[in-house]
C-alpha cells in the first residue's frame, strides 16, 4: 500500500481519536464545574458574602484566563513539534489538575483557607492543560480538505455536546449514590462533604483514560516542512495583533468573540434564573444542563454536519446567529412575562416549557456558529500558521467566557424578572451582526506580481 493510500486511514484514525479524547476530557469538566461554586462556598463560611462572590468568581475566571493566555501558546508550540506531544501534555495536566482538585475537597472545613487555595490553583493549571483545544482543531485542519473542513470541526463541537450532556449525568449519578442529607450545610450542597472529592477524583480517572488512548491511538497530523518558519516564542501580544489585523481572519474572531460573550451571559446565569423563578435544586440544574449539553450534542453532531455538505459555512454562521438572536430574547421575554405573573401571585410553573424551547433554540443556534467560525478561520489561515491562528481564535473564546458571565452575573439582580443578561446578549448579537458583510467577504487572491 502506498503512503497516499494509507493517508485517509491515518486522518481517520486521527480524527476519531481526537473526538474521543476530547469527548473524555469534556466528561471531566462537566463533573467538576457544577462542583466549583458549590464546594468552595462550603470552606468560606466564615466569609463575608463579597468575600465568597470573589473567590468563586476567581475560580471560574482564573481557568478561563489562563485558557485566553496559553491557547496560543499551545498552537505555536504544535506548529513547531507536532500536535501529539501537546495534546499529551494538556491531557497529563488534566489528569494531575482535577486530582488536585479532589484532594483540595477532602480537606477538613476548618481549613478552608488552604482548600480554596489548592482549588485556585488546580483551576490555573486545568485551565493552562484545557487551552490545547486549539491543537485539536488544528488536528482536524491537517486531517481534513479545505471542502470537508467545517464538517470536521463539528466533529469537536459534538465531542464538545456529548461530553457536556454525559457530564452533568455523571455528577447527578455519582451524588444519587449517596443519601440526601437532611440538614446544615451538607443539604444546601447536595452530597456529604466527606464525599465531595469523589466526583472530582472521578474526573481525574476519566482524563487518565483519555490520557491512555491518546498514548496508544494519537497519530501525529502534523506534516514535515509545513512549518519551516513556526514563530519560536511563546505569547505575544505583537504575534496575536497580526492574526487580527488579517482582514479575512480578524472579523471573524473578533465575531466569534462577541457570540461566545452572548451565549456566556446565558450560560453563567441558567442555574440561578431557574433556581430563583422555578425554585429548581442543584440535581434539577444538572439535569437541565445535561438537556443543554444534549441539544448541543444533536445540533453539531446531526444537523450542522449534514448541512455543512450542502451549505458554505457563512451560511450557516447566518442561521445560528438569527436561532441565537431569537432563542435569547425568547428567553428574556419569558423572564419578563414570569415576572409579571408572579407579581399577581400567579404560578411561574407554566412557563417552563417555553423557558426549555427557548434555551434549545438558543443553544441549537450557537451550535451552528461555532463550528462555521472555527471552519471560516482554519480555511483563511496561512498554513504555516494554522495552529497560532487557531489558538488566537480560541484565546478570544476565553475572553468572551471571562467576560460574559461577570456582565451577566452583575446585571441579573438590577430587574426583578432576571431578563436583563438575556437582553445584553441579543444587544451584542446586534453588533454580530452588523460585523457579518466585513467578516464575509473572502481573502483576495494574490496578483501575479506579488506572487513573483
């Protein structure tokens, strides 16, 4: 067989893989992020109530951050030695990192000082190990045509989907094991403190699993001589601003930036809009979770990938983001409309049904956009520079994830109805949207004489 023949085995094998692996990974963190604000708000009792909101928000930002600061990192560094060592490293990371993580939970609570500060910096070192996603999509840019390629990074997006759905089950499934406690502090987090740090140990285990089959399964995708001039330093901030001054890249991250900091006012806020007006427990929100996840899961991994075969992906960026405008302001008008009615004493019960078909709507649109970003970007990139400008991209994401929940977070108590992070994220799909006629036009191809 020759080596062109034995090439497409070897992209599938390497696209199965790294869905696989990511997949895994994800299980992982939709394990321990429900754990995060529950679990350290049991070790700052002592606290003032400011005091806990910056510490649990430091917690959900620091990982976000490092991801902002280390995703190009990572890109560079795979266009330079390979994708596989990367993705081990970052996998290894998550491995030590989440146990980390368990271990700051068994701690006694009269140590809480010492728990929260092993969880801040298990959250740093799983927020650095989860910044390679970037490689993984460069993984699929090697292993996929430029006509395939939005196909293959929805792959990432279901991995993405399905690890979101499974996760949250996993934790419901994990805290069913243990009796509800009846009282104190144990029945405001769901599970006995003693046996909080097995969730997160069952993270660990799960990373180590994908640890192990990227060891065994990961080809390297990267080509020999793709690279010959991959940028040597680590992050720059000159080497991110060139990727964004690229007029056929910039929009678009810039674009991608903005949704990603819609749909996290959503996402940051879903779990304290149902607690407060449908009076939902933290069981409940894993459920409702796992139905996000799910939809997610169906949307990338069903419909995007049968769409992207006969639709561009612009087009496709257009029909999520007019499903995320609609699915977000559904819900701020459900908010609004829950209000009124609990005003007068009525039920908020009723509601719930439109609250899910808003949320899916909203979450089917996003599922749409983020893999016809990520495709948009990865065709217009230099190839040399495939995996930096992916990891700009992806350092952009964690921005608009630093930035979107503490926006969401702040303006949720201003109103009543909880419908104002709803309506900030459809005023920044607004700004989306007037960027769509830049951000679709395609590269110029080069003249002759700049080609000579």
């Amino acid at each position: 067989m020759t080596s062109a023949e034995a090439a497409p085995k070897s992209n599938r094998s390497a696209l199965l893989v790294v869905f696989l692996v990511v997949f895994i990974d994800l299980l992982g963190f939709g394990i321990v992020l429900p754990l995060v604000p529950l679990v350290s708000d049991g070790y700052l009792v002592d606290y003032s109530q400011g005091q806990k909101d910056l510490a649990i928000g430091l917690l959900f930002s620091l990982f976000s951050l490092m991801q902002f600061v280390f995703s190009p990192v990572w890109g560079r560094l795979s266009d330079r030695i390979g994708r596989r060592p990367i993705l081990l490293m970052s996998l290894g990371g998550s491995v030590v990192f989440y146990a980390l993580f368990a271990v700051a939970c068994a701690i006694p609570t009269d140590m809480g000082l010492l728990a929260v500060g092993l969880m801040l910096l298990s959250r740093i070192g799983a927020g650095i190990a989860g910044a390679s996603v970037s490689t993984a999509s460069a993984v699929i840019a090697d292993s996929t045509t430029p006509e395939n390629r939005a196909k293959g990074m929805g792959l990432i997006g279901a991995a993405f989907g399905i690890g979101f759905t499974f996760g949250p089950l996993l934790a419901f499934a994990v805290l069913s094991l243990f009796p509800d406690p009846a009282s104190g502090e144990a029945e405001r987090i769901g599970i006995d403190p003693k046996y909080a740090w097995i969730p997160a140990a069952t993270a660990s285990c799960l990373s180590l699993l994908s640890l192990l089959l990227a060891v065994l399964r990961m080809p390297e995708t990267l080509k020999p001589g793709t690279t010959p001039h991959a940028d040597r330093r680590g992050f720059s901030l000159t080497r991110s601003a060139d990727v964004l001054k690229m007029p056929s890249v910039g929009p678009l991250i810039l674009m991608y930036f903005l949704a990603i900091f819609a749909f996290a006012n959503f996402e940051a806020t879903l779990s304290r809009f149902t607690k407060d007006v449908f009076g939902f427990n933290v069981k409940q929100n894993f459920l409702v979770f796992a139905g996000v996840g799910c939809v997610l899961m169906v949307a990338q991994g069903g419909f995007y990938r049968r769409f992207a075969g006969k639709m561009n992906e612009l087009s496709l960026l257009r029909a999520g983001l007019v499903m995320m405008f609609l699915g977000l302001g559904g819900m701020g008008t459900v908010a609004y409309l829950a209000w009124q009615v609990k005003e007068t004493g009525g039920t908020t019960s009723p509601f719930q049904w439109q609250l899910y078909l808003a949320a899916g709507v909203a979450v089917f649109g996003f599922a749409f956009v983020n893999p016809s970003v990520a495709g948009l970007v990865s065709r217009r990139a230099d190839p040399t520079r495939q995996g930096e400008v992916l990891g700009v991209n992806q350092s952009f994401t964690a921005i608009g994830r630093i930035l979107g929940p503490l926006l969401g977070n702040l303006v949720y108590g201003i109103h009543p109805s909880h419908a104002l992070p709803f309506a900030a994220a459809v005023g920044v799909l607004l700004i989306v949207v007037l960027l769509l006629p830049v951000a679709g036009r395609e590269p110029t191809p080069p003249t002759a004489s700049e080609i000579a």
